[in-house]
C-alpha cells in the first residue's frame, strides 16, 4: 500500500443525537454494548496498515472520548513507528454552525503540512462500517482522480439518513454533484464522509474552503472545485449506518440483531478494537428470560429481555421487562419495570415499577444517571 496516514474527521453541523450528545462527543457514543463509534473507523485504519491517525475532537465535553481512545495501544497501532493524535478545535466560535471540519482542521493546519506520508485517508465518526483502506488506496491510485468518495447505494434514502449527502454520479462513477439528502427519492448514493486524496491536495482544499466560506465543508469545497478536479466515486459494500440523530442510533443498533447482518459487519480476520473493560461474565438467575437479545459482560440478569442491546455491568430485576431497548452500560432497570422502545443511558434507574413505552418510530430517551 502506497504511504497514506489518517484522519477521523470531526461532527458535522446539522448532526444532533438529542440527549445523548449533552453529555460525550459523538464518537464516544457506546455500540452493541461494548464498542464506541469511534472504534470502527479507527480499526479501520490500523487494520488497513495505517498506523498514523489523527482524530478531530471537538473541546466540548471531550472528556469521555480522550479517555476512551488513550494513547492508541488498544486499536494495534505500532507503537514504534505510530501515532495516535488527538486534536481539539473549535473553542473559539460561537455559532455551531461554524464548527465545520475545515475549521477543525484550520486550527491544526501545521501539524497536517509536518506529516511525511503522500496521502490521506479521512473517515467519519459516526459511520458505522468496515473498509480495507489499503483497498480504497489502491483503486484510487489506479483511477488517476485527484479525489475518491467512499459512497453506499440505499434504497431507503425518503426516510433515512437525515443530514447525509448524496452524490450524483455518471457512468464512469465521475462525480457530478455533491448535495443534502432531502428525501425525495427512495434510491441514493449515501456519501460516506470518506476521502482518499494526496495530502497537499488536502491542504489546498483546507485554504480553498476558507476562502469560499467560513461555513463552508470540506464536502461543499469539493464540490465547488468539481469542475477542476477529477474526483470519483468508489462504492463501499456490506453493512453501513449512519447516526445523524436518536432514531439513527437506536435503529443501527438493533439492526444487527437481524439474523446475517452481524456477520456483514463483523469479520474473522478484521478485528474491531476496542478499549479493554475487564468483568466477570453476566450472571443468569433462575427467572431470567433472554431472547434474540446482545447482552454485554459484568452483568445481573433476573427478568426478561427480548430484542434489545444491554451495555456492560447492567442489571435487570425480578418481574422486569425490557423490549426493543438499546440500554447502556451500568443502568439498573428494578424489580418490575417496563420499558418498552426506549434508549436507556448510563448509569439511569429505572426502580419504581414504571411503565415507559414510546411508539414505535418514535424512540424514547432515559437520560444519563436519571432516576425514575
């Protein structure tokens, strides 16, 4: 694989995960119980030889994904001869709106332009999908484009992934036109936020969107300059998601209960790293009822659990039912509660014997170290 170092971009304007996202970035989201958002695109990289990785990590509540990715040992990353860089930015604007990857990346030009390694591979943070890079490299070389968008065919686009982009692309995969999705066709080429381009390349397109807009994307510069630059589209296969607000999340967990679609995601020979929580296993007790079900380590199971995700160190009591949930780590839902469609956030007690039911379509939010 020709020399290539990474960067996992930061959140975008317009992606707002209500509730959850008062508390962590978005890339310190939990997954299936046991991931973080941010494991995936990191993995990723490292699995792909990769072992240069920036990650953009905005200074408001930065806290829970620092301590999260640490100094990079738990994603493989050569310890030697690689690097995990955390970079902050956006502490001085004041409109969110502002808060682009440009900006992000304005604010950390210098350490860019000091990277030996030709080329970038940029990912987001808040897809969930599995990628050789080395691959995407490589199709991108032999191409000869100036840029290549990683982009994922749907069929489902009127009522799904909400601030994405589409591209519009021609027969030869050229990239016509960069735009919103606005739900207005079921079939779209969902862009991935994923780039491969030459690093200086990069950098010009950082002066560029600069120039064009203080609230201008690195995706809205790029497609100013299409008439310029060569830049294709490469289409990415197997499971992906998008978390672009609660209803996003919660579906893209439960979707990996759906027999197969785990194992278009999880591969033998591509690990998904992440940050080691040692515990003993889940203890089962005589009433306990699991079905089609993820539950994590470190656990105390004595009620009834059907289609739904229970993060690490989580405890279900006696007479408690727990339906279509997505309940993360060290949550304690009591002796005879009922949840039913909701998203349960860390350590929240559910321990008076309530019934909470949301519709289905419209997901309910326990927030984090509530008590109800």
């Amino acid at each position: 694989m020709a020399s290539a170092f990474g960067i996992v971009s930061p959140t975008l304007p317009g992606i707002n995960v209500r509730g959850m996202q008062n508390y962590r970035s978005l890339g310190a989201f939990s997954f299936l119980g046991r991931y973080r958002l941010i494991d995936f695109p990191v993995s990723n990289m490292s699995n792909s030889g990769i072992d240069r990785v920036q990650v953009y990590v905005s200074t408001r509540r930065p806290r829970s994904l620092t301590e999260h990715l640490g100094s990079g040992r738990f994603y493989n990353i050569n310890s030697k001869k690689g690097k995990l860089q955390i970079l902050f930015s956006g502490s001085g604007a004041l409109n969110d709106a502002y808060k682009t990857d440009i900006a992000a990346y304005l604010d950390n030009l210098s350490v860019i332009k000091r990277v030996s390694q030709e080329y970038v591979i940029i990912a987001p943070n808040n897809m969930i999908y599995t990628q050789d890079f080395g691959a995407f490299l490589n199709k991108h070389i032999e191409s000869g484009a100036d840029i290549s968008l990683l982009y994922h065919k749907v069929d489902d686009a009127k009522n799904a992934y909400a601030a994405c982009e589409v591209l519009k692309l021609n027969k030869q995969k050229g990239v016509e036109n960069i735009d919103t999705n606005k739900g207005d066709k079921d079939s779209q080429n969902i862009f991935m936020n994923t780039y491969v381009m030459k690093k200086d390349l990069l950098v010009d397109l950082i002066l560029k969107g600069r120039e064009l807009s203080k609230m201008y994307t690195l995706a809205q510069t790029v497609n100013v300059m299409l008439e310029e630059l060569d830049v294709r589209g490469i289409q990415h296969k197997g499971f992906f998601a998008a978390v672009t607000d609660l209803e996003s999340y919660y579906k893209a967990n439960l979707s990996l209960l759906e027999p197969g679609k785990a194992d278009e995601l999880f591969h033998d020979d591509w690990t998904i790293y992440t940050r080691t929580t040692d515990a003993c296993p889940t203890q089962y007790y005589d009433d306990a009822k699991v079905q089609e079900s993820f539950v994590a380590n470190g656990g105390h199971i004595d009620g009834t659990i059907i289609n739904s995700i229970i993060g690490r160190g989580c405890t279900v009591g006696k007479g408690a039912v727990v339906k279509n949930c997505v309940v993360s780590a060290y949550a304690e839902i009591g002796e005879g509660a009922y949840l039913e469609n909701q998203i349960v956030d860390k350590w929240a007690r559910v321990i008076h014997k309530n019934r909470i039911v949301a519709e289905e379509g419209n997901v309910g939010y326990i927030g984090r170290d509530d008590v109800l």
